[in-house]
C-alpha cells in the first residue's frame, strides 16, 4: 500500500492540466481551459479545467474531480492504481509498506490483469532479443520485413518460443496463477494440459491510452492453413477490442499537434509509417470500425484521414467506416493507394518525400470518392445511377451538422447533375423517418407535418413527471458546504451582544460561524455526504486544524471527492468589466452576508418543515392537552421563522 505521506505528494505534484492534456484537446478560455468531453459523447465542449483548483469538471455528464479521479474514470483504474499511475508520470518513488494477506487477497483483478500483461511483454521482448530461437526467428522475420531496432523497441514486439508451454512455466514458477494466465489468453488449456496460445508467433502488444499492455497480437510465421494467421487477446476487464485503437498511445500527440488522425487497417502498416516519421497513424487493430473507436479519435481531432489498400476489398472498407465517421460529426478523408501497394508496402518502397506529396495530393473529400467512384460502375445505366443517388443521399443523411449537410447537397447536386431541391427532398424524408422512430410517432403523419415540425414534435402521451424526492433543506445544506469547502479557513467580523446587552464585534472562521451556529440550535445536515464534510470540520474546529478543500477534492470516498469538485467549478468566465469602469461585486466582497443569509435559509427550510409536520400532527390529534402542547411548540416556531425573515428581509403573510 502506497502511505499517506507519499499520496499527499503525488496530489500535490499531479497538475490537472498536465494529466488531462495527455488524452483531451485542451484550449483556453478565462482562466480556464476547455474541451471535448472524453466522458460522453458531445458536440459543444463542456469540459472544463480548473488550473487554480486542480480540478476538472464536466458540465454536461457531470464527472469532476482532481487529476487521480480523471485517471481512475478515464482508465477504470483504482485508487490505488491511479495514484502509481501519476507517480511513475512525475517520478515520484513510492515506497510500499508490505501488504497484510487481507490486503493482498482483495488486491484488484484488473490490476493483476495489466501486471502479468506486462511481465509477458518483457519476456516475449526479452526472449526475442536474447534466445537463439528468438534472433534467428522472430528477430529475422521484422528485419526481412524492413523494421528496425529503434521501431522493434518503440512498440515493444517480441517472439513466443516454439516450444508448448515454456512461457506458461516460466510465469507459473514467477507465481503467476494459472486461472488468470487463461483468462487474460496467454495460456490455453486441452485435456488438462496447458499450453502457449502464442507459440511460434510473432507479437504484437497493445496498449492503452497511458501505454498499459492490455493485449496482444500474435502472427503465425508458417504457412499452415490449420491455424489462424492472427491470435488476438480474448475480451477481459482490460481489453475490449471494439474500444481499442493500435498505436494511440504512440500516436494521440502527433494526432492533437497535426489535428489530423490517419487510419489504416494492420499492426504492419502503423509500424512503417511511424518508422518513417508519419506518427499520426493507428489501426482498428484487425476489425471493423466502431462508434468508440472514433470516439477516441474525436478527443484528439475532428479530423479523419483514412488510408486503404488500392483494391476492391481496401476500397468498400474505407466505404463502410465513412458513415460511422461522419455520423459522429467529424471530417472524413479518404486516400486509395495504387493496386500494388498496402500502407506498410508503399512507405517501404517509397522516400519520405514521395509519401507525403502521395497523401496531400490524393486525400479526397468523402462525396467527390464516393460519387465519382460509384458512378464509375453505374456508367450510363439510369437504374445504377438511380441506386447511386440514393446511397449519397443516404450518406449525407447521417451528418449531424444542418450547415454541412446543405453543403454537401450542394457539392452533390453539381456532381451528379441534379437539382439540388430534389436531393434536400429525399435527405429531409430520411430525417422525417428517422425522427419519427425516435419520438413513436404515427407513420400517418408523415404527409401532414414538415421536417422542421418533427424536430419540434411532441407525442400527445407523455409519461408524468417524477415526483421531486430532493430531501427538504438539501439546497440550503449545499450552499453551506461550498461556503465551508470554498471559505472555511477565510476569517469575517461578527456583530453579537454581550450580556449586558452591549454591541460586540468578534473575528471567527466562517467554519465555525457555520458549524458552530447550527450545532448551537440542534440543526445537523441529512444528506449522507454533506454531513462528513460537515463533520471533517467540526473535528478540525476540535483540533484546531481545518481540512483544505484540496483534501476532499481527492478524497478516496468518491461521494466526497466529485461533490467537492462539482461545488468549486463553474461553467461561466466572468469577464473583466472594471476595465470598462464598470465594478462587479464578486462572492468575496459579500463574503460575510453571504454565509449569514445562507444559515438562516437553512433554519428556515428545515424550522419551516418542522411546522408543516406539526400542523399535521395537529390536524390528526384528539387529545385537548396534546393539542396545547403542539400549539406551543408551533408557536415557538412561527415565532424562530418570523425573526428568521424579518433578518433576510422576508415578509410573512398568513
């Protein structure tokens, strides 16, 4: 475990804009910084950056937090994990204290998961640059191949021994268990025997966006037609291939620098672009493009570069991903290289030059491919055409953005030789069906009401709203909570009487303004995580220690840590009026009326709740001496809220 001592640094080192930069474009605004949110999928950038605070927040999906919770929410990682995660970053040691058998029972899967992932790296790696078998076999297949030593070492390869089970023994008798060897695909298993699933293969890691292995790619250098040409690690905790990307973490800097990312399809072709200084490169890692894949591209870019074999197979790939690409409102261009050639060919047989001038020259706007290649085998045919007109329309359809979609209705209308209210008719009836299957409508209605009707169109039916179950006061509570997180240590002159009825002026935190004001008159918060903040300064009052609001923003309790962070970011840039001699008052200059005005809303909320349930109880009791009794307490609380208003200002009408 990793002492508090050595946490406390890590925090303090950690810089929000540091750590968040490394996997979102950033830009400023204020004081601030903004992005895409890489949390949830979003067109306008809602995610914002605290540099001051150290801490994030996103407005639209509501995630926050200090840079250890972004790297365990971006990551999935632990606390603990987190934090050795930004050690390594900043070279920070940690020195662990050994862990109890409970400790290292519970130690999480995932990360045993990323340890033994790593320790078959280093061996595959180890094995390939050292053993006999290795240099001769794996070694020589990427030299034959064009890849030199300083890309074989980048992207980390290796080779796995010919040889049944040697990794799986080497890694058992290191305490590696077997259970996890084959969940994680490095072992297999046939009639109780265990055997290498990457014997005789070439390997390929892949790595997270923090460069974490979390699988592998295996290539069989033999020409049986028995076994697969590719083993791929099998889906697990850490690896989801559906959500991984071949080379990002080697790519994601020069993608945001170049604000370009260049697809292509297999482990070889990243390899040879980045070897010849073209770092701007992943893969889909041997599968189908998905939604998430472009959706890590987008956190980086807008802009997509895709890059295919020059025959028909490399062709209808690039077709099949522009949609999804488009779909996610991004730009998608495309480059055919010539029939011969794949990316890894074309950059081994050609200079840098020559490859550069090939992508600049060649990269085409998705409609001018597309059109010009479909009308290329429809030729004269008026059905063909007819089917090819429907298909871009089609295309155009999925662009979320109504400014791009006109203009590409326009490109295509002088393409194809159409009118171009023709084309907006038929992209405006694909958008009316596919609004009405969003909102259930009546396929009736589509003769009676307009695209733009749609877009405003609400069904008759609605479900009722939920009932409002926020617990009475709860607002109030946490207003007080980001007045203790925001100003708790900060200093106000309160006006009092002394005994004698003499006017005094005394100087008190705003912590023990707050937190001593409420305990005084019995008032405890309800909500669950309000009161241990409540609590943590009522003991730093006892200790005569405040809590730094640092310490709750990354705090291990995630309910503390995300309602701390959500309470110190804001989403609006106050600009600078005094330069237009104009003066805003800011929280500070109101400070002290502030906190008061904020306890006594909090006595009225939670006096005012007290007298609803009195009244009922009222209403309901029969017994005459019972009902003296209410009346008096009721009474002393109408008299508490009347004084309340009468200090906010508040007139009570009954």
């Amino acid at each position: 475990m990793i002492p508090r001592e050595t946490i406390n640094q890590i925090i303090e080192t950690a810089r929000i804009e540091d750590v968040v930069s490394e996997f979102v474009t950033l830009r400023k605004r204020g004081s601030n910084l903004i992005g895409v949110c890489p949390f949830h999928k979003e067109k306008t950038p809602s995610f914002n950056v605290n540099p001051a605070r150290n801490i994030f927040k996103c407005f639209g999906c509501g995630k926050a937090g200090d840079s250890v919770r972004f790297i365990m929410e971006h990551e999935h990682y632990s606390f603990q994990e987190a934090l050795r995660y930004l050690a390594k970053k900043y070279g920070i040691k940690i020195e662990e204290r050994e862990q109890t058998p409970e400790e290292l029972a519970a130690q999480n899967e995932r990360e045993r998961m990323f340890n033994i992932n790593s320790f078959a790296q280093d061996y595959f790696s180890n094995t390939m640059m050292t053993s006999d078998e290795g240099q001769s076999v794996g070694l020589a297949y990427f030299h034959e191949r064009g890849f030199r030593d300083a890309i074989i070492n980048k992207f980390q390869l290796g080779y796995c021994p010919n040889s049944g089970s040697a990794f799986t023994e080497y890694a058992m008798k290191h305490g590696y268990d077997k259970d996890l060897l084959i969940k994680v695909g490095l072992t297999g298993s046939y009639e109780n025997r265990l055997y290498d699933r990457y014997q005789g293969r070439v390997i390929f890691p892949i790595h997270n966006l923090t460069g974490k292995v979390i699988g592998f790619g295996g290539r069989i250098l033999t020409s049986e037609k028995t076994k697969a040409k590719y083993v791929n690690s099998p889906e697990s905790e850490i690896y989801n291939k559906s959500q991984t990307l071949y080379g990002i973490f080697f790519a994601r800097n020069e993608i945001s620098r170049l604000d370009n990312c260049i697809l292509v399809e297999g482990y070889a072709d990243v390899l040879s672009m980045h070897q010849a200084g073209i770092e701007n490169v992943v893969a889909s890692s041997g599968t189908s493009l998905t939604t998430e894949q472009i959706r890590m591209i987008s956190r980086y870019t807008k802009n997509v570069t895709m890059l295919y074999d020059g025959d028909a197979a490399g062709i209808h790939a690039a077709l099949r991903g522009t949609n999804m690409i488009l779909e996610e409102g991004m730009n998608v261009r495309i480059v055919v290289l010539p029939p011969e050639d794949d990316p890894d060919s074309f950059v081994q047989n050609n200079p840098i030059e020559v490859v550069t001038k090939y992508l600049e020259e060649n990269a085409r706007d998705f409609i001018g491919f597309k059109t010009n290649l479909l009308l290329k085998d429809a030729k004269n045919d008026p059905i063909k055409r007819a089917t090819v007109i429907k298909d871009i329309v089609e295309t155009i359809a999925v662009i979320p953005d109504p400014i791009y979609r006109a203009t590409y209705i326009k490109e295509c209308s002088r393409t194809l030789e159409m009118p171009e209210q023709t084309l907006t008719n038929e992209v405006n009836k694909i958008l009316r069906a596919k609004y009405r299957k969003q909102l259930g409508l009546d396929p009736k209605l589509d003769q009676q009401l307009s695209y733009q009707e749609y877009q405003t169109y609400q069904p008759q039916q609605q479900q009722a709203e939920p009932k409002d179950t926020t617990p009475v006061g709860f607002f109030q509570e946490q207003e007080l909570v980001k007045l203790l997180l925001a100003h708790g240590s900060e200093t106000i002159d309160i006006k009092d009487q002394d005994e004698n009825g003499n006017e005094v002026v005394y100087t008190t935190t705003i912590a023990s303004a707050i937190v001593d004001d409420l305990k005084n008159d019995g008032l405890l918060f309800r909500d669950p995580t309000h009161k241990k903040i409540f609590d943590a300064f009522d003991h730093g009052l006892d200790t005569d220690s405040l809590p730094t609001a640092q310490e709750f923003i990354s705090s291990e309790d995630e309910d503390v840590a995300v309602l701390a962070a959500n309470l110190l970011s804001t989403q609006y840039k106050l600009d600078d009026w005094q330069r237009h001699r104009i003066v805003v008052r800011t929280e500070d200059d109101v400070l002290k009326k502030t906190v008061l005005t904020s306890i006594l809303r909090f006595k009225d909320m939670v006096i005012e709740d007290r007298r609803t349930a009195l009244v009922k109880e009222l209403q309901s009791c029969t017994d005459p001496d019972e009902q003296l009794i209410l009346l008096q307490k009721k009474k002393k609380l109408d008299e508490i809220r009347t004084r309340i208003n009468r200090d906010l200002g508040i007139v009570i009408t009954k």
